[in-house]
C-alpha cells in the first residue's frame, strides 16, 4: 500500500528584504504572515528578525532549507540568485517576489506548492490582484493538479496529458460531485471527451481521465500491544482492495486512547500519509448501538464493545454507514466507515500528544536549528521560562503560552508533559542545547519516577541546539578542539564538595573547561576557588574566555589570563572557558587573539615527514 507522503517540515517563511522601504511593507504583512521572519540586510535595516551580509547566500540558503520565500525586490534579482539551485519543480519551496512599493506580487516558484496560496494572502492585504501566472489557475480558476484540503488526485501522472488536451479546447465530462470543479471555468458537457471522476473508490484512472478521492473514509483499526507493524498494514490494505476503496480517500486512522503510542498504527497513518486520531473508551462505547460485531470480551479489556468498528463511527459521524465491518488478522482488526461530507481528521477525536525538548541556541535566530524552528511551528503550545518564550519573537505569534520564572523547573516540565498527555503539541523551550544544564534530563527524570501513565504515550523527541559552549567557542577560535569539559559552578542541586572534586579531577586531567553559572548574587567564592585550583595544575599565563550575552544585545567577548580571572569579571550570563595547558593564543589583525587548543597535527605531520624521508 503507498500513497503520497504529507510533507510535515513546516518553516517559518522569510520575508528577505533590502532597503528601508522593503522593511517597513514587511511590517504591513505582518497580519497574513503572522510567524514570519524579516532578513534584514546588515547596515541598510535598523531592525529584523535576522541580519544579513549576502543576499544570494541568504535566499539560497533558506531556499535549501524548504523555506518559503517572500523576497521585497525585483523579480529578476531574485530569479538570477535562485538560478542555479533550480532543478525539479516537485519539491521547490514557495518563492514570491514582492515590489517595494506593493504594487506587484508575482509567485515565481512553487506555483502549487503554496506560492500562488501566498501570493493572493499578500495582494489581498495590499489590495492588489496577484500576478498568477500558471495555465489553469489563469484560464479555469483551479488547479487540477493541486486539489483542495480533503481531496487527492489518484493519476497525478496523466495530468500533464490531461492539461494540455484541455487548454486546446477539450471538453469535460463530470462524474460524481465535487463543488471546487463544478463551480470552476472548467468547459463541461455531458459528452465531453475529458472525464472527472470523483470517488472514493480505485476508479478508472485513464490519459483522458483524472480520479479524484474525497476523504470521505474513516478507518478504525485495534491491535494487540506491540504487534508487527507490516501485519496491520497487511491487513488494511488487503481489506480495502477486497471492498474496492482507494487509500487516497482515508481521511485519517482511528482507534482507542490507550494505543495512541501504538507503532503499528502510527506507522500505518504516516504510510497513508493521514492523521492518527484516538477517541476514549466512553466515545467508543456509546457507538454500541451502530455495531456490527459487539464484543463482550473487548468491553471487559478496554471498557467499550468495540475498537476498530467503533473508531470508524465514531469518526464518521452519525449520519455514516459502516461499509466494511470488523475485518481480523491474527493480532489486529479494521473497519471502515463511509462520512456523508469531506472529514477533516484533525479536528476529530485528539492526536497522540508530543512533546519536543528543543534548545533555541543562545539567543540569535541564525543559530537555531530548522528542526527546531519547525517544531516550535508545529506546536500548539509553549512551555518555558519567560524570557526564552520572548527571544522566539514571530515564531510564537498564536501558540498558546506558558512562561514560567526561573527556578521553577519542575513545574515548567510537568506542565509541559501534562499537555503532550491531553493530545497537545507542546515544545518546552530551552536555551542553547536542552540536554546541556537543560530541561531535557528533568523530563526523563519524571517519567522514571511515574505520576500520570498517559506522559509515557506522548511521543517525546530532544533536539539539539548552540549550546553556550558552543557559540562561546565559535566566537573565541577553537579553545575546545581537544578534549573538553563543563561543569555547573552552581551548588543548588550538586553538592560543593561534589563540584569541588570535579574541578580538582578537570585540573588534574589537562581538560579545557567550560564553567557553567560562575557567580551569581549570593555565589562568589566558587570560582575563586575553581581559579586556586586550577592555578595549581597549570601556568598562570593560560587563556580564558569570557563570553556574555551571546546572540543577544550587549554581547561581548574577552580573553584573558588564568592569573587574572576573578569573581567580579564574571555573572550569571557570562560562560568562562578555562584553556588547558596546551591552548594557545594566535593574534588578530584588530589587537585581539584567537584561542585555540591544538589537537597534535603539527606532531602527527612531524612523523610523517620522517617516514618519508
């Protein structure tokens, strides 16, 4: 069984502009791209979301990514940047070219792959028409081949042939009902030698034929705990063969609570390219009436009479007829129900809750991850502390919000994984990397120790971010290119005779150290103490790095001497690397130094030259 996979990467579009005209339209669009991020260029744009030195780089770059483009600036700038990377129209990314003054909008890539849907939202906002420029839009006012939410076309493969047959004057035939055609430019007749076919079975997909499917099909389906899951997928695609139903018309995967953590059947909705959608046990039962095989056994497991059957009603609706009753394999069941009108899926029964742990990185947008912004796009809800919900800027225009004061941690992740429990998209915002001094480690700790058994069905996933270290090092040189480590001066939750030994064994070992909360208002002693240790293993000229504020306004960088590192240098926003006793200092052209530790090439090129003589 295939059928086309929903492309579930969602980014942020960028709305790249060059000229102090282009920034303040892009403040216009703000209300129709409420998540955007304005690319200002360094030294023309006082203020965006991201600053940029090179704007090929840039559009290229974001163009790599999948990112939807909205670029304030001639069209051919845009098209001689975007030249080279153009290659197959299939997976391009939306790219719109919007004139300074507003009065042009023109999707140049991605016609229906969301520029032409983007471009109206904008000349809708200016007050303007859009420069749509593809066949079928223009001539019929639809795009046959991209239909609407809740329909898929079966033969997208003919189109190409069907299009042409039909820009020469070609008639077309109607067969089944669908509004978005019939209410089109589209020259219909009853003899038309085109025909539109609308059904939710396999249809007769033909050159002269295009077969559309509405989702109008509700797939329940049960299994045992952990059954394989090419058997459930067996299983449904051989029922829907027998029953003459296209997969193209599922609209989404149904089943009970209790197995939204269920690989078989999470598996089985993303090879349909569908949503998976859970009901309780109390929805499920209150189909009793409407079953075709009530099952006593399956009530005293799981508190309803039946699952798959159940889950299809249950979906459809009330006015739906189960066309496929329970169908069984050795370990899993399905049915299907068929729903008078177009089923939307999401809004049915609730998904299986996430819960993603991401690291924004220290602070500028550049150094967070596309997974990570992603993410943040996807969920319906933010969990963090404050400050790190404001630095999202745009990408948080709609989620709903629960910023929480530090020292409130715990709080923050039970919050966060109650909510993955309840069928929510939660992201839980750290700064930097979130399994570095983070939340990541807390929400395992809580799983461990039990509380609410749905947190366990949650699909939960850590994605890495800049960590301080990271970004603090990036900016120094490269004083972590030989072994390293970092250690929390903080004694609130590790003991200080703990940390103590731990600085001891770092000093002794030669590692380069990264310290993270050096100093704080009440803590001043510790890296005092950390600085008289480290004094003991190595010379007092060895570099340090301060860095402060990375990403963020006010940041700074300094590098000093082992010697001169004191408390009052240093707070709460600063990360001290330490160098070892093998980091150097290589001097810039500015007065200032890169630090780096070497990792023995200069000894492993010595040997080699010897070898050879």
């Amino acid at each position: 069984m295939s059928a086309p996979q929903l492309n579930s990467r969602q980014l942020a579009p960028a709305v790249v502009v060059l000229t102090a005209g282009g920034r303040a339209l892009a403040e216009r669009l703000r209300d129709v791209l409420p998540q955007a991020l304005i690319h200002g260029r360094r030294g023309r744009i006082e203020e965006a979301d991201v600053v940029f030195d090179d704007f090929t780089a840039t559009l290229q770059g974001a163009f790599l990514e999948g990112r939807p483009l909205v670029v304030i600036a001639a069209s051919g700038t845009v098209i001689r940047a975007l030249a080279p990377l153009l290659a197959d129209k299939r997976v391009e990314p939306p790219v719109v070219a919007v004139a300074e003054d507003g009065g042009a909008v023109v999707p140049l890539l991605g016609g229906h792959r969301g520029a032409n849907d983007l471009a109206r939202r904008i000349a809708g906002q200016l007050g303007i028409e859009a420069a749509i420029t593809t066949a079928g839009d223009r001539r019929f006012g639809v795009a046959l081949d991209a239909p609407p939410q809740g329909w898929r076309l079966g033969n997208p493969q003919h189109y190409k042939g069907f299009a042409a047959a039909l820009l020469s004057g070609a008639e077309v035939k109607m067969e089944g009902e669908a509004d978005w055609l019939s209410d089109s430019d589209l020259s219909l007749a009853a003899d038309g030698s085109l025909v539109l076919q609308v059904t939710e079975k396999n249809g007769n997909p033909a050159e002269a034929q295009l077969v559309y499917h509405p989702a109008l099909l509700a797939l329940g389906v049960g299994c045992e705990r952990g059954t394989d899951p090419a058997e459930l997928a067996t299983l449904v695609e051989e029922t829907l063969a027998q029953a003459g139903l296209s997969p193209l018309a599922v609209a989404g995967v149904f089943s009970i609570d209790v197995k939204a953590d269920e690989t078989a059947v999470q598996d089985l909705a993303a090879d349909l390219g569908v949503p998976a959608r859970f009901f309780d046990a109390a929805t499920l039962e209150a189909e009793t009436p409407r079953l075709a095989n009530p099952s006593d056994l399956v009530f005293r497991e799981v508190g309803c009479h039946g699952v798959a059957e159940g889950a299809a009603l249950a979906a459809a609706g009330p006015q739906a007829k189960l066309i496929v009753a329970k169908t069984k394999s050795k370990r899993a069941t399905c049915a299907v129900a068929l729903a008078p009108d177009i089923l939307d899926a999401k809004a049915l029964g609730r998904g299986r809750g996430s819960l993603a742990v991401v690291g924004t990185g220290p602070g500028d947008p550049v150094w967070r991850t596309p997974e990570v912004e992603a993410a943040v796009l996807r969920a319906s809800d933010l969990v963090g502390y404050g400050l790190y919900l404001d630095l999202l800027g745009p990408l948080a225009a709609g989620k709903a919000r629960h910023g929480y004061d530090l020292g409130e941690e715990e709080t923050r992740v039970r919050v966060a994984l109650d909510l993955a429990a309840e069928g929510r998209d939660v992201a839980l915002v750290c700064s930097g990397d979130p399994g570095i001094y983070a939340m990541a480690a807390l929400v395992f700790e809580l799983l461990e120790r039990g509380g609410n058994a749905a947190w366990r069905r949650a699909a939960i996933t850590v994605m890495p971010g800049v960590s301080a270290l990271q970004a603090a090092a990036a900016r120094a040189g490269a004083p972590l290119g030989h072994d390293f480590c970092t250690i929390s001066l903080s004694d609130l939750l590790t003991p200080w005779p703990v940390i103590e030994r731990r600085i001891e064994a770092a000093a002794a070992g030669d590692f380069v150290i990264a310290f993270y909360n050096p100093v704080s208002r009440r803590r001043r002693q510790q890296l005092a103490t950390a600085v008289e240790i480290l004094r003991r293993h190595r010379p007092a000229e060895t570099p340090v790095v301060l860095a402060r504020n990375l990403g963020r306004p006010g940041e700074s960088l300094s590098v000093m001497n082992l010697e001169a590192l004191s408390p009052d240098k240093v707070d709460m926003l600063t990360v001290v690397l330490v160098g070892s006793g093998e980091t150097r200092r290589v001097a810039r052209g500015d007065g200032g130094a890169w630090v780096y530790t070497p990792r023995g090439y200069a000894a492993k090129a010595g040997k080699s030259s010897e070898d050879a003589a």
